[in-house]
C-alpha cells in the first residue's frame, strides 16, 4: 500500500511517500512561509522524487493535533481535497503518537510535548519497548509543573530514559532536568515529520481504522486563542 503522508501542525511542513514500512520520497521545509504556499508543491515534488503520480496512491496519512490551529486545518483540507476525487482511505494520526515513532528503536519512555503557551504543553507519554509502542497516557493540555510532578512520581520506578521530544522540549525540560533519568532528544529525532506520520498511520490501515475523506476532522486540546478571548469576554459581561 502506498501512503501519501502530510505533517504542518506547527513550523515546519513536510511530506513522505511510503509503501510497506519502506521510505520512498520525503520533504521537508522550514522557511517561514505558510503552509498554504508550501504543502502543495511540496506534495508534488515528493511525488516527483518517487516517480509516481497522485494516481499511484492508495491512502492518506495527516496529523490531526495537537498543534497549530492553522497548520492543522490547511493540513486536513489538503488531505480531504486530495483523496476526496477517488475515494482514497484517509488516516488521521495524532502529532504526539507520530513523535514515538521518531524512537521506534529506542527503549524508552517518550514524552511528547509540543508548546501550548502560558505555561502548557500538549502532551502524551509513550512506553516504547523492543520496537512496540504503547499509550501511558491520551493526548492532553498541561501545566508543565504539573507534568514534572508526574515523571518525578514516575521516576522511581522507571528503568529506562525518559526522552523528551517535541518542539515544546525547551518549554519543557527546564521544570524537569533535575529528574533522574530524563533526557533531551537530539535534534535529529526531536520534531514531528511527515515520514513518522505515515509509519503512525499504517497501523490504522492494517487495523481497518482508516476514514474515508468527508469524515477527516482535526483535534484540537484546547480552544482557538480568538474563542478563548471572545469566552474571557463574556464571562465578564455574565453572558455564559
């Protein structure tokens, strides 16, 4: 099966082709310009690179959050306007998972945190062990204080590595480099890519959990901040 996979939930955009397991094409850009602009050519040019055309896919892989509320929504829009034509299977893969599968050959506890702002991160924590990558936690916004206290809690009985991962690892690791045992990721392996999205992703098409287009929706942790402030507001004025 060839998978056609999309990351841009936060800075970067990338793109990746994938069959099996094995890496065909990818690309990635850290330019400053909006996704908008660089997805679409990107998708191209990685196609190009794999010679093989659009016609040649079989599904689409996306993250779907956390992240940006743009990146994601130009993410999803891009994946549903492509597969919408053919009917393509679609698999929408949380940004933390797709992290994990950045380690997917290290032993390790892997925490995912991607900057959430005023002192949260979105999170969620992966036991990774002999290639095998399993849930500690759902996906979530939290306070970074909070998140140190539960590895400090964790940490007595851990035997391995916490890795933190993500772009929020320097949000982050300042409320918990004291702890025993955990560590930064290298800068290599730290950011979400579209690559780890489609290896995400073959799981939920093996396991028959793949959507078809008109059913792909992002997944925000929190509120757009224009919502948050227009619910500030009328808190004030005791409309809710």
């Amino acid at each position: 099966m060839k998978i056609l996979a999309i990351e841009c939930s936060a800075g970067p955009a990338s793109a990746a082709v994938l069959e099996d397991g094995r890496i065909i094409s990818s690309s990635y850009a850290n330019v400053k310009l909006t996704h908008s602009q660089t997805l679409m050519p990107m998708i191209e040019n990685t196609l190009s690179q794999a010679l093989l055309s659009f016609r040649d896919i079989d599904g689409l892989a996306v993250s779907r959050g956390p992240g940006s509320f743009t990146g994601i929504r130009i993410g999803i829009a891009a994946a549903k306007g492509l597969a919408a034509p053919r009917s393509l299977p679609c698999a929408g893969v949380s940004t933390l998972l797709s992290m994990a599968y950045n380690y997917s050959d290290t032993d390790c506890i892997l925490c995912a945190v991607m900057d959430a702002r005023c002192g949260q991160v979105y999170n969620a924590l992966f036991n990774i062990e002999n290639g095998n990558i399993n849930r500690i936690c759902e996906d979530r916004a939290i306070m970074c204080r909070e998140l140190s206290e539960e590895l400090k809690k964790m940490s007595p009985e851990l035997k391995k590595h916490v890795i933190i991962a993500g772009d929020g690892t320097e949000v982050f690791y300042p409320f918990a480099e004291k702890l025993r045992g955990v560590i930064k990721s290298g800068s290599k392996n730290r950011f979400q890519n579209a690559v780890s999205v489609g290896l995400a992703a073959q799981k939920a098409f093996a396991d028959g959990k793949a959507l078809p287009p008109e059913n792909l929706l992002p997944v925000y942790l929190r509120l757009p901040q224009a919502e948050r402030e227009l619910k500030k507001k009328k808190e004030k004025r005791g409309l809710v």
